[in-house]
C-alpha cells in the first residue's frame, strides 16, 4: 500500500494528469493542490488559455491590424479567421490523436494518411483543365478517399490491438510507406485539380465562415458526445491507464484501440481533403509533411499525458490554434524561414515548461528556498 | 554516533511529536507521536488505512507534514527529501524491493554514492573499494556472497538483506523496513531478525511494520498503535498481550471468528451445477480439472502458491482460452474468448494482483465501482454520472469503504478499501459466480473479517463463489466443499468442515 499511495500521489502533479474532461470536478481538485489564487487559474486548460492568448497578444503588438475583421467578397476576412481556416485540419489530426493516445499510443501516420487521401480524392477528381468535369463524381471522390484513409486506420490499429506491436514502430509502417503509396497514386507528379466545386471544402464559406470550421466543429461534436453521453470516455481512460485491469473489467480493450486509430486515419483522412481543395493539388511527398509532429505537440500542449489515460478534447482543440497562431506569428513577424523551425521549438519549449505543474513547483520552491529549514549538510 | 542499551533512561534517538497529516482533505494523521530509543526494534502497528505508511513517509522525508515536530538526538529537523533523511541518518528499506536487478550486488549497495579516487578524489570510482566496503556490509547483515555477481542471481530473501545492507551503510541511526517478511519465508524471516537483532545490539534504533501478529512478538521490544490516523498508545512488546494488541488496533475486541462459519450452506446439493467444468485445461498452466459449483455454494480452492488456482480461475474467466476439456454454465457448452464473455454469463473474478489487475488508479472510486457493470452494458447505455455516483455510494456504505468522497482517486485509498471496491465493482454486476483469488491478501484482520463476512451473505442469497486463498484456515472456514490443487493439477475435494490438515495432507499425499 505504501508505494500505491505515493505513485498515485506523484501521478496526481503529472502534467496530463489534471483530471478528466467527462468530470471536471476532479480535474480542479487535483489542480487545487498547487495554490494559485485564482479559481480561474485552477482549472486545466488555464495555461493553454493563457499561451493562446498570449501569442494572439504578441501577433497584436506586432502587427496592429491583426485582429481587423471585416466582410469582403460575402464572408468575413481577417488574420483570425485565416488562422481557423489553416487550424482546421491539424485540429482534425490533433483529435484523431487524442483518442489514439488517451489508449496508450501514437500515431505518426498521420501526415501520410494525410497525403494518400488527398492523392485518391485528386486522382478521381482528375486533372482536367476546363475545370468543370471530374473523373469521377465528387462524393465518390470523397467516401473513397475517406474510405482508404479508414483502411489505414484499421491497418495500424489491426498492428497494434491484434498482433501487439509497439504503436509508434506500427504507425512508422506506414508513415514510412504511405508516402509511397500516395506517390503511385499521383504517378510520382503533384496532381493539380481544376474541378472548382472541389474548393469549396477547403476555401469555401458557408454563413461568412470558412467551410473547413464547420466540418472541424461538426466531427469535435460527435467525438465531444460520444465520449460524454456514452461510456467510450470511461473505457478510453480505463484501457489508457490501467489495460489489463480493463480488460478483467471486462472492456473490450482491443476493439476500443482498433476504434481509435481507425478514427485517427479517418480524422487525417478529411484533413487531407481540405489541404488537397485549399492548395488545388495533391503532392504525394510533401501533403501533411510533419504534421504528426504538430498534432502530437498539439495534443500534449493541450494538456493529455502521452503515457494515456486522461485526455481533453478541448485542449486539443487549443493546442492545435496555439500552433497554427505560433506559425502565423513566426511568418508575420518575418523570422527568417531559415531559422523559423528554430523559433517554433524555442517557444514550444517555453511553453511546455510553463505548463508543467512540477517545473513550476519546482520554481516556486527556488523562491521560497531561502526561507525553508536547511537540514541538508 | 553512541551507543546506548535499551534502558528507558536513555535519551529517545528520533522522537515525533504531534503529528498532522493532510490529503485530499481527509486527515491522514493526527497528533501522532513515536519515540525511537537507540538499541531498540519497534513495531509500528495499525490496521490498513491506520496511517502506517504515512508516518513513515513523513519520516523519511517522501511527504512534508502538515505539522508537528521532530527531533533527532535532541535537535529539531525536518527532512525535506528521502535523500535529506539519509543524511540524517534515517534509512528505509521499502516493502518492494527496490534495488536494480542487473546490476551487482556491490553496485546496488553503492549505487549513486560510490567511493571516488584520483585527483582529489572526485575523479573516478574506486572499484576495488566499492567491493571491500560492500563485502564488510554484506557480513554486517549475516551474508557471505560474492557481491561482483549480479543481485539476480540471488534469491528474493539476499536481496532483501542486500537492501537492508545498502540502507544501513550509510551511516543509520533509525532503520525503517516497512513489512519487510511479506515475500520471505520462514527460515529467511528467522534470519532476517538474527540480522534486526545484531543491528539492535549495535546501537541502531529499528522501526518495524508488519501484518503478523507472531512476528511482532519474536522480535520487537516496543510497539506503537495508531488506529485511524491517531495515535493509540505505545507500549513494551511483553506489557501487551496479542489480545489487547487487536484490541488496540480494531478499536474494539475481536469478533469470534465462528461468526463466519456459522453461515450455513443454503443450497439443494442435488441441484445442476451452475458451472461446471470437465478436464479444463491448458498446456504448460494447467492439467485437466474437473470442477462444479452451484448457486449459493462457496468452493474453496486450496493449495499451495504456484499449485495453479490462479491459472484455474484465469481459465474460467477467459483470460486465459483453455486447449482442452469443456466448459459448462447451465449445462450449456460455452467458451469465452475475453472477460468480456463470461462476465456476459454472469461471472466476475476479483483478480490477485489488485494493484495490476484491480483497480484503475487514476480513476475516482465510483468509475471504478462502475466500470465492470459499464463494460457489461455496453457502450451506448451510459451509466450518467448521478445514476454511477448513487451506485457507488451505496456500495460505499453498504461495504464500509473508507474514502473521502466517491469522486476520490482509488489509488488514494488503503489497501484494504481499494479490495472492498474491487468487490463492489464485480457485485454491481450482480453476478450468479463470483470467483474471488486471494481476496484478503495484504489487508487488515478487521477487513478481512467483514470481506469474508460478506462473502458468505452472497452466498446465502444464492451466489455461487469460489474462493481461493493460501490462507488455509480461511478456506477451511468459509468453504462449503474444497477442491485442492498441487503442481498444478486437481488432488482431491474435501467436504464442508474438514480440517486444515485434512488439507495439508491431500497436498502432501502421494508427494513422497
């Protein structure tokens, strides 16, 4: 009982330990115990609040039209609203990736799904320059390159749930390959799609917004309720942090792993979809290059432990706007693009420092050194 | 550092006073004191959950209290870290063993503190130093091994002591081991308090916790009680007779153990079985075991660790898929490919290893209660959170779970309540076979009282359980028939009201 105690103890000042999203009361009690005045700055999605709107502040400063917004052309124009219009898709990834992580795992596929969607949604779509024709209709464009993206899921999820292999050498199977594949598609060349009524997905607006908002809004709902009106969010967090007691309980842990990276590749699936209509093209190589590494980054910033269990949605969703902001802000202020990468990694780290509860215990206890009892010789 | 006998003039080597201890809102400790005489070994006792573990963990600097004080030899400190109180002279040796396999026995005596030599002796680590002093400390606690072998090659009981050893080779005024008998057996014990009585005799004060009643007996001199944080009393080991020791820590005398095996067996033993399993079992786990039990009966599974209960209730469970033999629930053939399966046939199996196979201890008690009820409904039929909260707090009561509120972490609670939950998650499920390995392994003799207690109340209303334990007497008491394993195979049954040695002999019949 005695080691019980403090492992739990410890896991109570993790980082991602914060407490649940489907119970907030737990999750401040837990963030209680560290002070701080505020109720506000108790709960856990205080400091990537905070960092959001930090960042939005310093894109103020910098460049005084930022937050203008006005209505050009039928919808709403503005830096804001091109920043949620590039948020989209890693807030997409960064979803699919929470669930994959609450499980215990990773998925650094993404970027491939990403790319090998957006080849078979162009490659369908076709190439053809008058514009108005497409190969194929477009939803059958769109289930088939939703379908082969689901396909990808169940691939990385069958690799972990059924033959037990670690995620991340699973997923790098395909991160690896899925290039590959999304170049056979496009035949080694950057396919361009002239099929206007395609661009509406990723440039369109609906009601003066951007239509990729909407589809980002819509598939956080159902994800958002199937984990609080049903039971998927107790399971995930039983599977993340404890899978054999799971399983003895009597959850269907492998089914619940397979769901979430085949949610996962579906999620990078739609991203694709809206990367390929936003640029008008599908680059094999080069769609959704690195964007794993965002939604993971999206993902822990948002305050979900990589070792599993507890996830937040919402943080997700806050993690990927901090990093689209951070992107904007590095190019806006005009960083060098030599030394961008750089910048990006500086400030991550930053903030990830910030909001760790036990570099900030460990902070608060450097001021208040001076003042303790000295008993160390 | 002096030495002193165990005469009460003597000047107390670590004395703790007033004592607060606060989690989560719950009072851990309060107005606890201990006093530690140098030449002394001290039980430390109390029931789970008494704040045992706590007081040691302030002590040594893992928790900071919330108040009191502390002296060592007279002077006011207060350990801010377990390194801190090494340096003061306060060593633990935890109930684990938390030593590193794979390096040497010398290495792990020395690990992060290894005699240096070379320019101004900071430079390099002085090998052959590390081996002389490991093998002077190695004697010290009564080993004579080669300490540049690796710690895994040694049994369980040397690697205890080489713990023990690198905890006292700093230079230990108190020495704390924290149940350190729980993995030994008897002959490693009788040498383990040969070594606690030397170190005695040299002048060590020795704090000692321990579930076995005799044990405290055979080696401490002194004991201190704490019962529900507080302190009860202290006392010299020959002053407190085992009776008034329970007393001491149940708050209360002890019911008479035939409470439980007044329970009569409510039963038609010429009814179907309810389960029944025919040459069940699997290559390498388990030889072929034919087994029945019906509603309303308790079976008790005997034997000795390793006979192959666990495996057996693993192979009824599901968790394990049997390669021959058949089983039978209604006399209808099933197999289980997952818990899930069987749990679907109204069966529920508190597992062992609660801490690995048990609790989810990050979750709050009632998602813990309501896990395995969840998982049999389903995903989509949602247990909201006002119908699992009311769940939970009825099993709260009705089981006497100690917690601060239904919305704790589990891994916050005592063993003993964590094992209560564990039962209550599976009788959420209202299960017509409840399968209970080792129920009672490692909590308090009052919660194994009420667990079993308990057990037997299910029976009554008609559940079938099977029950596994190693402690004998337990499953002579409760079980309405017993089937006994050894090497893992099916050695026998035995009726309602056999003896342990009725046991004991199935077991060792046919072993000669």
């Amino acid at each position: 009982m005695s080691e019980e105690l403090r492992d739990s103890i410890e896991g109570h000042r993790g980082t991602g330990f914060a407490g649940p999203l489907v119970s907030p009361p737990e999750g401040e009690a837990a963030a209680g115990r560290f002070g701080g005045g505020l109720h506000f700055m108790r709960h856990r999605l205080a400091w990537p609040l905070i960092t959001l709107l930090l960042l939005l502040a310093v894109n103020t400063a910098f460049n005084a039209s930022f937050l203008h917004m006005e209505w050009r052309d039928g919808h709403l124009y503005g830096s804001l609203i091109d920043i949620l219009n590039r948020a989209a898709p890693l807030v997409l990834v960064s979803l699919g990736m929470t669930m994959v992580i609450a499980t215990r795992g990773i998925d650094i596929s993404v970027g491939a799904v990403v790319a090998i969607a957006a080849a078979v949604a162009a490659w369908m779509i076709g190439g053809s320059v008058t514009g108005s024709v497409s190969r194929f209709p477009m939803p059958l464009a769109i289930l088939a390159a939703l379908g082969i993206a689901l396909l990808c899921g169940l691939w990385n999820g069958l690799l972990v749930a059924r033959v037990g292999m670690q995620p991340i050498i699973a997923t790098l199977i395909l991160m690896v390959a899925g290039r590959g594949i999304a170049q056979l598609i496009t035949g080694g060349q950057i396919i361009t799609i002239y099929y206007s009524p395609y661009f509406f997905l990723g440039s369109g607006y609906l009601l003066g917004l951007p239509f990729s908002l909407f589809i980002a809004l819509v598939v956080f709902a159902l994800l958002y309720l199937a984990v609080t009106r049903t039971a998927l969010g107790l399971f995930v967090q039983a599977v993340g942090i404890n899978p054999t007691a799971a399983r003895v309980a009597g959850v269907q842990a492998r089914r619940l792993v397979l769901a979430a990276y085949a949610f996962s590749g579906v999620c990078a699936g739609i991203a694709g979809l809206l990367i390929s209509s936003n640029v008008k093209s599908a680059d094999g190589n080069n769609a959704g290059q690195l964007l794993e590494l965002d939604a993971i980054l999206a993902v822990t910033l948002g305050g979900t432990a990589l070792t599993g269990g507890r996830f937040s949605l919402v943080g997700s969703v806050i993690g990927a706007l901090i990093i689209q902001t951070l992107t904007y802000a590095i190019y806006s202020l005009g960083v060098p693009p030599e030394i961008n990468l750089v910048v990006k990694a500086v400030v991550v780290f930053a903030v990830m420092l910030l909001q760790s509860p036990e570099f900030r215990a460990e902070i608060a206890i450097l001021m208040r050194r001076p003042t303790a009892p000295g008993v160390r010789p | 550092m002096t030495t002193a006998g165990t005469n009460p003039g003597v000047a107390p080597v670590l004395e703790l006073e007033g004592i607060h201890k606060q989690f989560a809102g719950v009072a851990a400790l309060r107005d606890v004191r201990l006093r530690l005489y140098p030449g002394e070994i001290h039980a430390l006792m109390g029931q789970n959950g008494a704040g045992k573990s706590t007081l040691i963990k302030v002590l040594t600097g893992v928790l900071e209290a919330s108040g009191g004080q502390m002296h060592l030899d007279g002077k006011p400190v207060w350990p801010g870290s377990p390194l801190a109180a090494q340096h003061l002279g306060i060593s633990t040796v935890y109930q684990e063993v938390n030593l590193c396999p794979n390096l040497s026995v010398a290495e792990n005596i020395f690990a992060g503190r290894y005699p240096r030599c070379g320019l101004a002796q900071g430079w390099r680590i002085d090998w052959a130093e590390v081996n002389r002093r490991a093998r002077e400390l190695a004697a010290r606690v009564g080993l004579d091994i080669d300490v540049s072998r690796l710690l895994s090659s040694y049994p369980v009981a040397v690697q205890q002591l080489v713990a023990i050893a690198r905890a006292i080779s700093i230079e230990s005024k108190v020495l704390i081991l924290d149940e350190p008998t729980s993995s030994l057996d008897d002959d490693e014990v009788q040498k383990l308090f040969e070594v606690l009585r030397r170190l005695r005799d040299g002048g060590l004060a020795i704090v000692f916790v321990t579930h076995f009643l005799n044990q405290v007996y055979a080696v401490s001199d002194r004991i201190t009680v704490l019962r529900n944080g507080t302190w009860v009393g202290e006392w010299r080991a020959a002053e407190l007779g085992p009776q008034a020791l329970i007393a001491a820590m149940l708050g209360r005398e002890l019911a008479a153990q035939s409470a439980a095996a007044a329970a009569a067996p409510n039963f038609d033993t010429a009814a179907p079985a309810l389960l029944q399993a025919e040459g069940l079992g699997q290559a390498g786990q388990l030889q072929a075991v034919d087994l029945r039990v019906r509603a309303g009966e308790v079976l008790g599974l005997a034997g000795l660790l390793g006979a192959g209960r666990t495996e057996l209730a693993r192979l009824l469970f599901g968790l394990e898929t049997p390669d021959r033999g058949v089983l039978r629930i209604d006399g209808q053939t099933v197999s289980f490919s997952s818990p899930a399966d069987a749990i679907r046939h109204g069966l529920a199996l508190c597992p062992e290893e609660r801490k690995t196979d048990g609790i989810v201890a990050e979750l709050s008690v009632r998602e813990n209660i309501a896990l395995a009820l969840q998982a049999r409904m389903g995903v989509r039929r949602f247990l909201s959170r006002a119908e699992q909260t009311a769940l939970a707090e009825r099993f709260v009561q009705a089981m006497g779970i100690k917690t601060a509120s239904v919305d704790t972490p589990i891994g916050l609670l005592s063993g003993g309540n964590q094992q209560k939950a564990m039962i209550a998650r599976w009788l959420a499920t209202e299960p017509r076979l409840l399968i209970l390995d080792e129920p009672t392994r490692g909590i308090d003799v009052a919660a194994k009282q009420e667990i079993m207690e308990q057990i037997l109340r299910l029976a009554q209303a008609g559940m079938a359980v099977i029950f596994i334990s190693s402690e004998m007497s337990e499953v002579v008491r409760v079980a309405h028939r017993i089937v006994v394993l050894r090497d893992r195979r099916k050695v026998g049954e035995l009726p309602a009201g056999s003896s342990e040695d009725a046991v004991y002999e199935l077991i060792a019949a046919e072993h000669v």
